[in-house]
C-alpha cells in the first residue's frame, strides 16, 4: 500500500504547521545584526541557530526565501543532533520537495529524530517501517 503524493505533500505540512509553532520564538530574528550573530554561531556549531536560520530560509522570514539553503542548514543542525532539522528533513526527502523523493533516506532521518527525542519522528518512522512491510509482502 503506497500513500499517495498529496498524502505526503500533507504529512509535510503538517510537520510544517508544528514547525511553525516552534518559530514564533524566532520570528523576531530578521533584524541583520541577530541575522548575522546566528549565521556566526550556527558556524560554530550550534544546532538550534542553525535550525532557526534554516527556518526563516525556508519561509522566507526576514530573508528570501531560499529552499536550497534551508536544506543545507537543517542537513546542519540534524548533523549537530538536533531533532527538529533531522524531522523536517525527513518530510522533506519522503515528498520529493525541492530534492529527489527518497523514502530510505526519509525512514533513515526520521529514525534520527526519533533517536534525538522526537515523537513525531518516532511515528513517521513506524507509519514508514509498516508500508515497507507491507509492499514487500
């Protein structure tokens, strides 16, 4: 049983909408100093500056809007063992958004987040481990 495109296009806003209850507390950051203070210390390896600036690419949020960037800096903080980037990474990769639909790769990241404590990465790796078992059969 496979799901569907919109069906994953959906999981990914989903994921998305949590996403953006996490950003309000970073909404704030579009003044260029605070820009540039979190562009100096996601460098310096600091996982959640890189998953908030990865979020205002994403959006668009007192940046352009930068889809390829965002990818970099979540790929970054889920490399810094940050949840947040590895989940959304994961949705990223299971809908095939703006970088080619690899489900392994997606089961692989969401499993990460999992790992790092999120819930919703611990589900969307159970819903992807179950249809696997099922299409093999």
């Amino acid at each position: 049983m496979h799901e569907s495109n919109s069906s994953i296009s959906e999981k990914a806003e989903n994921i998305t909408s949590t996403l953006l209850t996490m950003g309000v507390s970073i909404k704030n950051e579009t003044d260029m100093n605070i820009m540039q203070e979190s562009k100096d210390t996601c460098k310096s390896g600091n996982a959640t500056k890189c998953f908030n600036l990865a979020f205002l690419y994403d959006f668009g949020e007192g940046v352009e809007q930068d889809k390829l960037k965002a990818i970099e800096l979540y790929t970054q903080a889920c490399d810094l063992g940050y949840a947040g980037g590895c989940l959304v990474l994961g949705a990223i990769y299971h809908a095939g958004e703006n970088v080619k639909k690899d489900v392994l790769r997606a089961k692989r990241l969401y499993s990460r987040a999992c790992d790092e404590g999120s819930e919703r990465g611990c589900k969307e790796y159970s819903i992807l481990k179950v249809n696997e078992k099922l299409v093999s059969k």
